[in-house]
C-alpha cells in the first residue's frame, strides 16, 4: 500500500492510498480509523476525492468516531 496523498485537516489525520486499483481512504481521529474503499477507476483525478469531503461528510465521520468510543467503552467494562 503506497500513500499518495494527506489532505489537511484541524481534526482528522487524512491520508489516500493505493492498492490493488483502489484509493483507500483513511481517516483518522485519536486511536479509532475509518476507512473507505473507492475504485480508482471512477476517478480520473486524485482531487475529485477532496471535492467529496465536505463538511456533512466530516461531521457524519465525527458521529461514528464518538460511537466506535462507545462502543469500546463499554467493550472494556465488560472486560474488566
């Protein structure tokens, strides 16, 4: 897998990379990931993917981070 890009954000750690045909998209918040699987054959250019991240995207990634800690919260209390 061979990064390619990192879009900056304030929040999100973002990074692409290819493999295997696709662009993986990576985002990052704190110890929790996200990734999004997108065929590099319906992009003719890297910089489409920035027009996809808009600020609805980001909250909705926002949402299923503080869900992914909740989820592994009360993972750890069933644990301990």
């Amino acid at each position: 897998m061979r990064l390619v890009k990192e879009i900056p954000h304030s929040r999100y750690l973002i990074q692409i990379h290819e493999y295997n045909a696709k662009y993986i998209l990576k985002i990052t918040l704190d110890t929790y990931e996200q990734v999004f699987k997108l065929d590099q054959r319906e992009f003719h250019d890297l910089n489409q993917i920035d027009l996809m991240l808009t600020d609805d995207f980001y909250k909705n990634c926002l949402d299923r981070f503080l869900s992914m800690r909740n989820d592994f919260i009360n993972f750890q209390k069933q644990i301990i």
